[in-house]
C-alpha cells in the first residue's frame, strides 16, 4: 500500500518568536504535493505559527495535551485548546514525557482519546531504551507500549505512529537500517490499520534521511534538533519526497 508521508518536526523546548521566520521560510521554500509537513512547536508560539502558516502546505500541532477537557490542571493544555491555537495534529507519548513525566502507556491512551475527540490526529510514540535493546527486548516493549497506547479505533484518519528508539533522540546516533527495518516490519504488522503511517524518529538529519526513508516501512520522520532550521529540515522533506 502506498501512503502519503509525513516530515513532523518537533521543535521540542526550543524557539522564541524570531524562530517563526524559520516555520516561514521553510513554508514558502518547500511546498510539496507529495509529502505532508508539520511542524509542533512550543505552546508559546502555536498560536502565532499556525497563524503565519494559513495558505500554506504546513500543518502545526501541539507536543502535549491534557487527558481532560478543562479542569484545575495548573500548566497543562486540552486538546480543546491545541484546537483552537491552530493545531491539527498532537505529538504523544514521547519518550521525554514518558521517562521526565512518568507517563504509562495507559495515560498516553487517554490523552488519544482526548485528542481524536478534540478532532486531532494523534503522533504516537514508541521506542526501547539501549539497556533493553541489549536485553534482546525491544519487540517486546514496543509492542506492549503500542497495544497499550493506542484505544480502540486507531485508523489512518486519526493516528500516526513514530518509532523513536530512545537511546538515539538527541544523541547523534542512529540504528542500523537492518534494526530500522525490523521495528518498522513489526509495528506494519501490529498496527490495527494498515492504512496507518510509521514514522522513524532519532537523530534524523540530512545526511542520513535518504538511507532510512528507502527502507519499507518508513513512511515518514519525526525530526528533532534538524527541524529547527528550515535549510537543514528542508533537506529531510527533499529526501523523504524522492524515496
């Protein structure tokens, strides 16, 4: 089956208001009829991204959401709120907020729900941490963070998911293809639609782009640090629309 792709940049706790021209320049310098781009910045400029994004191809999300619509949750935003700051995508379950924050796989199903209720389309992440890749365990533990992440009704229209092995966000390291290519075999074969897109996340950079994005499986990127600047993450989507 072919999917459409997606470049997702998260641009994490990074980016003040100058950083727009870099959401702007990337907007007006890759439109791409092929691969669908979006970016998820700080909730401080979600607002003011997907404002100066109107008329073009990149969509905005949030890096969060609440599991609640509205209540007394000091710091935390809904999906109600992404919604109306201009987002259409939320990325959850991100190793981050799972090992800063304590998020179990069933919170993270909760705040799916919240989102696809909210209209949003979810970025689901999972990833091992390099101890249980040692362990021999890493198909073990993505499946269970993916059976227990993703509620009932997991489809194409409202769920995307992101392979991002711990041990290599932020790091400059990445997995072999042939370790790429096995998670991303596993996750087809364990998505709960077929029409769901896999995207690989972890020190992904133009350099690297078109080896993992020829491998089966990888419709897509999540993209860190390279998401920042719209040379580099431009770059990623040439690479990803080529494969």
């Amino acid at each position: 089956m072919s999917l459409r792709k997606l470049a997702a940049g998260n641009w994490k706790m990074n980016g003040r208001m100058p950083q727009l021209a870099e959401a702007m320049a990337l907007a007006g310098a890759h439109p791409s009829p092929t691969v669908d781009v979006l970016l998820c910045p700080p909730a401080t400029l979600l607002a003011p991204m997907a404002q100066a994004m109107l008329g073009s191809a990149v969509a905005v999300g949030g890096q969060d959401c609440h599991a609640a619509v509205k209540g007394a949750h000091t710091g935390d935003i809904s999906a109600e709120m992404l919604v109306d700051a201009g987002a259409s995508y939320v990325i959850l379950g991100h190793s981050e907020r799972r090992a800063d924050h304590g998020e179990t796989s069933a919170m993270v199903a909760a705040k799916v729900q919240a989102a696809w209720a909210a209209g949003l389309i979810a970025v689901v992440c999972v990833g091992e941490t390099e101890t249980q890749r040692d362990a021999g365990e890493t198909l073990a533990v993505i499946g269970a963070q993916l059976a227990g992440s993703l509620p009932e009704g997991a489809s194409a229209q409202n769920t995307v998911v992101a392979y991002e092995p711990v041990w290599a966000i932020g790091t400059g390291r990445t997995p072999t293809p042939e370790q790429i290519a096995e998670v991303h075999a596993f996750l087809r074969d364990k998505a709960p639609d077929a029409g769901i897109r896999l995207l690989y996340g972890g020190s992904v950079n133009p350099g690297n782009a078109a080896t993992i994005f020829a491998l089966a499986n990888v419709e897509g990127a999540l993209v860190g640090g390279a998401s920042l600047k719209a040379e580099d993450f431009g770059q990623i989507i040439a690479a990803l629309q080529e494969a």
